[in-house]
C-alpha cells in the first residue's frame, strides 16, 4: 500500500467517512443531544445579555467555533462538527428573515443560480469526496449552509409558499406539511439513529440514494409511531 494510501485511509478515519461511499457518519448515536444542549446554553448567553443581535449572532458564532475547536481535539468527526454552524445559520434566518427575504426578492434571478450552483457543487462534494478533493469537499460542507436558506426564500418570493399554503387549505399537500410539522421533533429526535443504524455492522446501505430513501422512510414511520403511542411522554 502506497503513502498516499495510507494517508487517504487516515484522512477517511479523522472524518469519520464510510469508505467509497462518500457520506460521513457520526461517531456515537446520540451526539446530538448533549450537542444541543449545549448549543442553546450558548445561544441563551448570547442574547440574554447582549441587546444587539448582530453582535449577538457574532458572540454566538465564535462561542460556537471554540466549541467546535474542543470537539475537534476530542476527535469527533467532521460530520458531527457541521450541525452546530447549521443551528448558526438558523438563528440568522430566523432573526433576519424579512431583510434576507427582501434581498431574494429583489435578486431573484441571481438567487437561483447561486441556488443551482451550490446544489451542484453539494451533490458533487458527496459523490465524489475524497483526500486528492479536499478543497471540494470544503466548498460542498460550505454551501450545505445557505441551500435551506435560499429554497425557503425563493420559494416565498416565487408565490410558492403562498400558493400551498394560502390557495390550498384542504389539500393534500398542506395537510402533509402540516403533520410533518407536528411530528418534527420526533423526527429530529429519531432520525440519527436510523443514520447510524444504515451505516453500522448490523445493516450497511452502501448507495447513497438507497440510503437516503431508508433513513427518511425509517424516521417518518418511526416519528409516527412516537406521535401515536408515546407522544404524551416525549412531549411532557
């Protein structure tokens, strides 16, 4: 086996990546809950004594990037190290919607080609991830971030979201957003099992689409299942 072997091998390993597969995995089945425990202890510190919230965001983000920079000592994944800059970028949104929504609205055109070309660079960071590609890899982590942002935006600007949710009260669409919005903490809550249990000994999906189809199908029937029998103790 060749250095360059051995060095992809370990680079594979620091991100906890299945092998030819091209989706990292996380470490431990339940990383998340202390994640998030954590992460909103520091959004509460941010923006209970701090009255501006762009200075607030700013706080949040660097308590956050030294929180990352102790978990990436402590040898977590780089799979794992990505969600709290999501919850990051979630807090922007929900703060800013208005002014983000306004500057969509106003560059449509160039919102949806900054839309296609992160997708692209996403899907192509995932197919192909590799240690000769780590630039790539960087970029496709990246722009995982403003993707949710802008589909939600341009969706708005584009009457979308109006039009399901307005001009479409009983239909089957609304009602299905709806229920998936009712059951998305048991979702949040289920899904890393399934995500770890597709890439475990126990059962390993090796495409990636196959992959995706089970864990989404696996965490719905399973959000489901909580809702329905043990939605008064998960929610109490």
């Amino acid at each position: 086996m060749t250095e360059q072997s051995y060095t992809s091998i370990a680079f594979r390993q620091r991100l906890c990546v299945s092998p030819g597969v091209g989706i990292p995995g996380p470490l431990a089945p339940a990383w998340f809950l202390g994640e998030l425990i954590v992460l909103y202890t520091l959004y509460y510190l941010s923006f209970r004594y701090i009255r501006s919230r762009k200075i607030a965001v700013v706080v949040l983000l660097l308590l956050v990037s030294l929180f990352l920079l102790l978990a990436w000592h402590a040898d977590f994944g780089y799979y794992w190290l990505r969600y709290p800059f999501s919850f990051v970028a979630g807090v922007v949104y929900a703060l800013f919607e208005e002014q983000i929504y306004t500057q969509v609205k106003s560059h449509s055109t160039l919102a949806l080609v900054a839309l296609l070309l992160l997708g692209s660079v996403y899907i192509w960071s995932v197919k192909t991830f590799s240690s000769s590609r780590v630039m790539l890899g960087i970029l496709g982590h990246l722009a995982y971030y403003p993707l949710p942002v802008l589909c939600v935006a341009l969706s708005k600007a584009g009457g979308v979201t109006d039009f399901v949710m307005k001009r479409m009260p009983r239909g089957v669409i609304i009602r299905q957003l709806r229920w998936i919005g009712e059951i998305s903490l048991e979702v949040y809550l289920l899904h890393i099992i399934w995500v770890n249990f597709y890439r475990s000994a126990v059962c390993t999906i090796d495409s990636p689409l196959l992959y995706m189809l089970a864990v989404y199908t696996s965490t719905i029937v399973g959000a489901y299942l909580i809702v329905r029998y043990l939605r008064r103790w998960v929610r109490a």
